[in-house]
C-alpha cells in the first residue's frame, strides 16, 4: 500500500519547448527537464509502471514472495 497522502489517475501534460521538455501535473507538478533528464525519467517511470502492474496482478496470489 502507498504512504502518499494521493494517488493520481490523470497522466500529466507533457510538451517539448525550446529544446526542453515541460511537464504539468496534478498537485501543482511543474517541471522543466533537459532532453537527457526526460528520457532516463520516462525509462524509470514506464519501468516502475511495468512493476506496480505486476504487483496489481499478484496481489491475490498467496504464494507472492514476502518483503523484507
């Protein structure tokens, strides 16, 4: 379970300006990222994502591997 005091369901607005790349999210999120920073973010975001599904879908399997 999270510990964030909310949980999101709306991506955020993502644009690319002036050779940088502007992010406007939930909560007041507004972030201006070099070209480098937002692509090792959308790695690390869609590989996070990839792993919370997994955990969705095991979540009522008994035999999921406890954490330590």
């Amino acid at each position: 379970m999270t510990t964030k005091d909310n949980v999101y369901d709306e991506p955020s607005e993502v644009n690319a300006v002036d050779g940088f790349v502007e992010v406007d999210g939930p909560d007041a999120v507004d972030v201006t990222l070099t070209v480098e920073a937002a692509e090792e973010t959308s790695e690390r975001l869609l590989s996070q994502a990839f792993n919370a599904r997994g955990q969705r879908r095991l979540k009522r399997y008994p035999h999921r591997p406890e954490r330590d």
